[in-house]
C-alpha cells in the first residue's frame, strides 16, 4: 500500500504547488516599496511579509485534513482542534515567529451547535498552549459541498506570528556537519490518516484494540497533534538554532529538505528511535516499505532542530524540561538530498 493508492499523491501534489507559486509569486509585485512586501518565496513553512522597522510578519493556513473522518466516525470532536492549533503554530514556529493570533473556518453540511462547542473547546485549549488568541473566523454552511447527507464538516485554521527580521530562522545559516535533534512527536499527529485509515480500518474496529497497541485504535488515532511552541521559544533563547523543521504533511521527512537545501546542503538520518506502535501497526497491516512510511509519517519525530554539535545537550536539556523527548538523529552533510540510514528518501 502506498500514499498515493490511498488517493494522495505527493509527487503530482507537489507538481501542482510550484505551479500555483510561479502563479501567486506575480502578486508579490503590488507591494513593492509597501508595508506588506514578500521577503521569500512560497514554499518554506510561512508567507513571511516586511511590516518595516525590522520586522516580519508569519502567515500560514492549515486543517486536520482526513483526521475529521476519525472525530465523525466516533463522534468526538473536542480533540481536533488542538490539531488546527497546531498545525498552524508548529509551521509558523519553525520560521522563528511567535505565533500570535489565529483564525478558524469550520464548513458544515448542516447547523449542529453542539459539534462548534466542542471543536471550540479543543481551539481554545490549543491556543492557549500556543500562546495566541483567536480573533475570530467563519462557520460556513454548505450542504451541496459537503455530502455524506448532509453531515460532512472540514476545519481550518489561519495563523499569524511576528518576529524581527534578524531572528528568522530560514535555514540558510546550516552548516556540514551540523547535528541534527529530533523531538518526539505524540502519535500520528495529523498527517498521512488517508493511507492510516485505508489500512487499518479494514481490519480493525476503532473501538477495537489491535494487537500490539495499548489503547483502542480510536484513541490512538484521534491523539492530539504536540505543540513545540513553548520549547522552541525556549530554545532561541538560550542554542544557538540554523534551522527547525516541522515533521508532517505531504513528505514527511522530505520537508527537512525545506530547511537545509537554503544553505544548498543535504542530511543523514541514522540514528532514528524505534517508530511507535501505531506506526509499525500501519507499516504491518498495510505492507508498507519504509521508504514510503517515512515519507509519509512522522514516525515519532514531530519536529527536528538543526545546531551545532556543541549546542546538542543543551537541545535536549530544554526539551526534557518541557516534557518532551529529543536525541540526536543524523547530520548535516554536503551530499544534498535526505538519507534515510545511506538510502535516498525521494
């Protein structure tokens, strides 16, 4: 089984996106010489725009993506939106911004108050994690455009960050030879449940607990994606950082290449943690070659931080304070391309 036989296809996805960039990238025009002028090109984990006096505002726009199906199998929905929260908030994180305020687009195929209160519960405790306020959004009814009688729902979320221009952090400072950190992710965060969901729930009920897992497959699935927010604003302060990345979304892994290949560089993973349980539970039931298992999960590493190797135990010291897990997981190496223990991820 693969991603793509699970209907998403990275590669022509990614096909599509550079397409669209060349396109957008022709209004970045109208705000030459204005508050609002684009200083990168679409494509990094933020649109980050000049506000003057030497500062940067982050935008990024997310959803819980096929995670929805899992809240409206079992009828809970107080968990994902901390995974909009989130999503947005590790993004933006990742540039070096502080995440600040945050916007929601919940589509329903009918009015159902008691869906909005709990998604509202789960935003509200993800922006609280993630220090923004929510400033407002939209809850838009569209039946025709939401099937499944009626009863379809998608959530979305819009986030801003800030930061001064002299703090970005792009990944055009990595150096060869830089260490690699990788902090553990607390499940399946909320990326890749297309393939998750074509293989397991064929065989499994998601009340049920599979062999291997120690709870029932619901929970596993329905997790709430981390937040690193706290730690990593932490971590500025005190390691010096050459670049951060996000483990989700189409890539996976391949998103590290976001970060390194601004300073033209390439990275070895080598020294992985043994993937969690849910993860070798979808490798299993699916018969999913590695390769694609990290190129499309996180694999228990939700974000990676690249510093030198001196900065390495103070890393991992403020991880640990904030209750999250991290260990040295590769290297920066002149090699582009990202190696998965010597092999290529592509």
């Amino acid at each position: 089984m693969t991603y793509a036989k699970a209907g998403v296809d990275v590669r022509r996805i990614h096909q599509t996106h550079k397409l669209l960039a060349r396109r957008l990238e022709s209004t970045f025009a109208t705000r030459k010489g204005k508050v609002g002028w684009p200083i990168f090109p679409i494509g990094h984990y933020a649109g980050l725009v000049d506000l003057g006096q030497g500062r940067v505002l982050s935008l990024h726009t997310d959803s819980v993506g096929t995670k929805v199906l899992i809240a409206q199998m079992m009828r809970k929905y107080d968990t994902i939106g901390i995974d909009c929260v989130a999503m947005c908030a590790n993004d933006l994180i990742c540039t070096g911004a502080e995440p600040i305020n945050f916007l929601d687009y919940m589509a329903m195929g009918r009015p159902n108050r008691a869906i909005v209160e709990e998604v509202a519960i789960g935003l509200a405790k993800g922006a609280k994690e993630a220090g923004m306020a929510i400033v407002g959004g939209e809850t838009a009814i569209v039946p025709e455009l939401l099937a499944e009688d009626g009863g379809g729902f998608d959530l979305v979320g819009f986030s801003a960050g800030l930061c001064r221009k002299s703090d970005l952090i792009l990944g055009d400072r990595v150096q060869e030879d830089d260490v690699l950190v990788g902090v553990s992710s607390s499940g399946i965060h909320s990326n890749g449940l297309s393939l998750a969901r074509k293989v397991l729930i064929k065989k499994y009920r998601l009340s049920e607990t599979p062999p291997g897992l120690e709870r029932s497959l619901d929970k596993e699935l329905l997790e709430p994606t981390r937040i690193y927010v706290k730690a990593v604003k932490e971590l500025v302060k005190v390691v010096e950082v050459h670049g951060l990345a996000h483990i989700t979304g189409g890539g996976a892994f391949l998103k590290l290449g976001r970060v390194i290949e601004q300073a033209g560089l390439g990275a070895e993973l080598d020294e992985l943690p043994t993937p969690p349980k849910i993860f070798q539970l979808i490798k299993r039931a699916g018969r999913i070659q590695d390769s694609e298992m990290y190129r499309t999960f996180n694999m228990g590493v939700g974000l990676i931080v690249i510093c030198p190797e001196t900065q390495v135990e103070r890393t991992i010291h403020v991880f640990k304070k904030n209750r999250q897990a991290a260990r040295q997981i590769g290297r920066v190496e002149r090699k582009r391309g990202i190696r998965i223990k010597g092999r290529p991820l592509n």
